[in-house]
C-alpha cells in the first residue's frame, strides 16, 4: 500500500515513507537536501547517513532513483565519461538541477567527478565494467 504524495517544491510524485518535511513543506529527498544543504557533496558524513538511509529502505543500485537519474546514469555509462555542459543539453536541465541530481547519484555511489586535464567529468563510480 503506497500513497505517491507530490513534492511541494518540484511537484514529483514519491511514496510516503521518502518523503521530507522541511519548513512545513513535504518535499522529496533531493528537494529536502536542497532546501537544508545538511548533505553536501563531498560530506563523508552525508554519505555514510544516505548509505544508512537506502539500506534502511532496501535500495541499491539504481533502484529508488528519480527516472532523470536513472537517465542521467544510463546516459554516463553509455558515454563512459560525460561533462556537466554535456548532461544539461542533454537532459535540458539548469545547473541547480543537474547539482541536485548528481549530489543525489554521488551519494548513492553511482556516479563521481573525476578531473582530467582541467576539465571535471563525470563518470561511474566503480569504473570497472566492460
Ligand atoms: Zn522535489
């Protein structure tokens, strides 16, 4: 039994037990980061509370993620590596979003930065597969 509430902030549909409230406002988990910034990219504490958090709920993977996430990882593992201007044409995104997005991902243990030649793209976390 699963009643989808909507995002207050960016009106997506979520399952009740992920939603967040904030200010009042229920909003899912990227809005909620957003709207605290409690977890930020780069915050091993953040990371180890999102681990602790998908265990928790049974995810893995790519399971739990937003379908633009999922997108924007299928999209990264095609491409092996993708730049951040690549992904906002792409998936015709504002740089917040593509943020919100990729801190979500980074968190999840799916995607990362890397820096090469002083350009950052981003790439699988675990760069192992073919
Ligand atoms: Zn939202």
């Amino acid at each position: 039994m699963t009643n989808n509430i909507k995002c207050h902030k960016c009106n997506r549909e979520i399952p009740e037990n992920e939603t967040f409230i904030s200010r009042g406002n229920t909003l899912c988990e990227d809005c909620y980061i957003d709207a605290t910034h409690k977890i930020r990219v780069c915050n091993p504490m953040g990371e180890r509370a999102k681990t602790a958090f998908r265990k928790s709920h049974g995810l893995g993977g790519t399971d739990g993620l937003t379908d633009l996430q999922r997108e924007i990882y299928h999209y990264t593992q095609s491409k092996g590596k993708v730049t951040r201007p690549e992904l906002l044409k792409q998936f015709k995104l504002s740089e917040n979003e593509l943020e919100n997005n990729f801190a979500f991902l980074r968190q999840s243990k799916l995607l990362k930065g890397k820096k090469e030649d002083d350009i950052v793209y981003i790439t699988l976390w675990s760069n192992q597969d073919q």
